[in-house]
C-alpha cells in the first residue's frame, strides 16, 4: 500500500490522491508517466520529488521518514512493507489513570516470540529489546501506553507508531479491544475470558501480597491483549487496503 501512497506529498489531500490513483496508481507509474498526470506543474514536480525520496527512504528501510511524513491516520499504510519489523506492545498499570501511574508490566511479542517486563525484575531492559523494532503497534497507545512509557523511560526509541483502535475505527469497529475480538470471533482462552483492565489492576495488587497465581494470571491475561494485536493488525490493513484500492475484503480466521 505504501507504493501507492501519495498523500505524504505537500499540497496533496484525499481528493487528489484519488485524482493521481485515476492516472497513474503506484510510484513507478507516476514517475514513468510524470509529464501526463495532470496535476498543477508546481504541485506534479512536488509529487515527483516526494515520491522519488520515498522510494529511497524505503529502500533503505527508513521508518523514521514515513512515521514524520505520513499523516498519523495514514500510518498503517506502511504496516504492509514494514511488518516484518513491527512489535505489538501492551502495559498493564497500577490504575487505569495514565498521568499518576506506574507500570506495572509490559507485554512485547512480534509474532516468533513474547516477552514479558515485570516491574521491581527486569522493566529495565524494555527499552533495549524495543530497539531492534521500526513499528511498533499498540491499542490506544497515542493516549495510554506511549505517554506512560516515555514517562518511565525518557529515552525510548522512535518508532512508526500504529494505534490499531483507529484503523479500526475507520472500518465501523468501534469501543474496547475486547469487544472488537468478539465481534470478529477471536477467541480467547475459557479462564482469560470475561477480564478487563480493572482486573489486571486487581492481580498486580494481590501479586504484592505474595500471590504468585495472581501474576500468572496477569502475564495470561497481558499476552492475550498482545497476541491478539497481530491478526487485527493484519486485518485492519487488509480490509483498508481493500477499500482503497479496490478488491475483496479479507476473510476472518
């Protein structure tokens, strides 16, 4: 989808994105066939350089370009050419009130592997292995679990950040991760079913009381709210895809 992005460019909206898709849909279509797009010449070189950049920076595999130059509602175009790079993140807290909270753990898994981050053994090393990532998608991210982390950890690395809640609600799934799995009939495990974040705030407390089932039970319940991140992700892309550019939706799991 990124090779068909041009609303990166300056001076180019929705309305003439699908102008330029009329005319040439792709990059390499545009430049081959520049002087017969028929755009304002100022606007048309303008396009031109952009997309001419962006083929390099993604040949590079810059995601720091595309996560300042693409609009934020935009940002999941690049989740097709970048997934093999992408992490899904969740926090659980120790409320559900961002600004006075701690971190309690952390959930990061790419798809081969998961791990988690427990406050008081290894948070501390979060910041490290989030490195090795370009994109990193989370649920409601941009207003919880980004401004609790760069709190915790002023240091954190840039990414091409994916809130997956808006893709999503551009495709009509609006309200909580939860209700969006069952909605698109994702599962998730008999004894994990029915908690919500008040809960996950509940474990961490009787955690610190010495009960060890209790962290258990938390670290399940953060893996699932991860894991499940990969195939919305996936889908949100696909059917936006779709939309644009035409085709079939994709089928659910």
């Amino acid at each position: 989808m990124l090779r068909h992005t041009f609303v990166h460019a300056p001076g180019v909206g929705y309305v003439t994105e699908k102008r330029i898709w009329r005319q040439a849909p792709t990059w390499d279509a545009f430049l081959e066939r520049e002087d017969r797009v028929r755009l304002p010449t100022r606007l048309r070189t303008a396009v031109s350089k952009m997309i001419a950049e962006s083929d390099r920076r993604l040949a590079a595999r810059d995601h720091r370009f595309f996560g300042a130059w693409l609009p934020t509602a935009e940002r999941w175009r690049a989740y097709g050419d970048f997934h093999s790079d992408a992490a899904y993140l969740d926090i659980e807290t120790t409320g559900l009130n961002w600004s006075g909270d701690l971190i309690t753990l952390v959930g990061l898994g790419d798809g081969r592997r998961f791990r988690t981050y427990i406050r008081g053994i290894d948070l501390d090393e979060l910041p490290a292995d989030l490195r090795r990532y370009k994109v990193l998608v989370t649920f409601n991210g941009t207003h919880f679990d980004l401004p609790i982390l760069r709190k915790a950890f002023p240091s954190l690395p840039s990414h091409l950040h994916i809130d997956l809640q808006y893709p999503l609600r551009r495709l009509g799934l609006r309200g909580g991760l939860k209700r969006i799995e069952r909605r698109l009939r994702l599962d998730r495990p008999d004894d994990l079913k029915g908690l919500t974040g008040s809960d996950a705030v509940k474990l961490w407390r009787r955690y610190e009381r010495g009960d060890d089932d209790a962290l258990d039970a938390l670290i399940g319940y953060n893996r699932e709210d991860v894991e499940n991140l990969r195939p919305l992700m996936g889908y949100a892309y696909e059917a936006l895809r779709a939309r644009c550019l035409g085709g079939s939706p994709p089928k659910l799991w």
